[in-house]
C-alpha cells in the first residue's frame, strides 16, 4: 500500500499542511468519498492541526490538489457545518469554531426530535 500523502497548504502564509494519505480517500470502499473526506477533515480538527477561528483552505485548493470534485468537497464541507466544527460565511471562506460552539443543532432537551414530536401527537402510538 503506498503511502503517498496529498499535501495542501493553508490559506494564510504560515498555516498549517493538510496532509491526507491517498490511499484513505481513493481506496475501494463502500463508504461514499464525501464522508471519507469529511472523516479525514474532522481528524485534522480535532487533531488541532487547524486553531479556533483559522479560514480552511477554499472548495476549490482542496478540490484540487486531492484529484477530487468541488461538489465532493463542498459535500464533505457541508457535514462538517452541520455537526458545528466549521461555519461558512459568504465571501470569507470557510472557518473553523471554537470547541465551545460545538455540539448537535438539536442539543436542548426542550426541543424534540422526530420520534418525541410523534409520540406527543400519537400518544398511544398509533
């Protein structure tokens, strides 16, 4: 197995290298190539190898420099907004949140999910 990396340099001059073993992302797998790339994404995060508040590199470096397409990118991107490790901001780019911001949209208790809101309506599960 090779273990050739593909290496992207940051936004800003003295950001941090991504590197991402190829053979993580390009290999056989069932596993869509978004989520393998969000997963490898995540790790660099909770690695720290990005700091609070640091720009990402665009959709379009990443996309490029990991053979991969900006749809994949931005899809791999998209997960990582939703479960609160980044934020995007129009314009700006792509940003990495403080740990303190992150957690699951749905995190209070006082709002109910799909099963709770159904049982609140049905309640003898019908």
């Amino acid at each position: 197995m090779s273990t050739e990396q593909a290496t992207l340099n940051g936004p800003q001059r003295g950001s941090p290298v991504i590197r991402i073993p190829r053979e993580t992302l390009f290999r056989t797998s069932p596993i869509p190539l978004y989520h393998r790339l969000g997963e490898q994404l995540r790790q660099l995060i909770d690695r720290g190898v990005f700091s609070p508040d640091e720009r990402l590199p665009s959709e379009q470096e990443i996309a490029d420099h990991l053979y991969v397409s900006r749809p994949t990118v931005r899809h791999a991107l998209n997960s990582l907004e939703r479960d609160r490790l980044v934020r995007r901001e129009q314009g700006r780019g792509t940003f990495v949140n403080p740990v303190v911001d992150r957690g699951p949209l749905n995190a209070s208790s006082d709002q109910p999910g799909p099963r709770r809101l159904r049982q609140s309506l049905h309640p003898n599960g019908q």
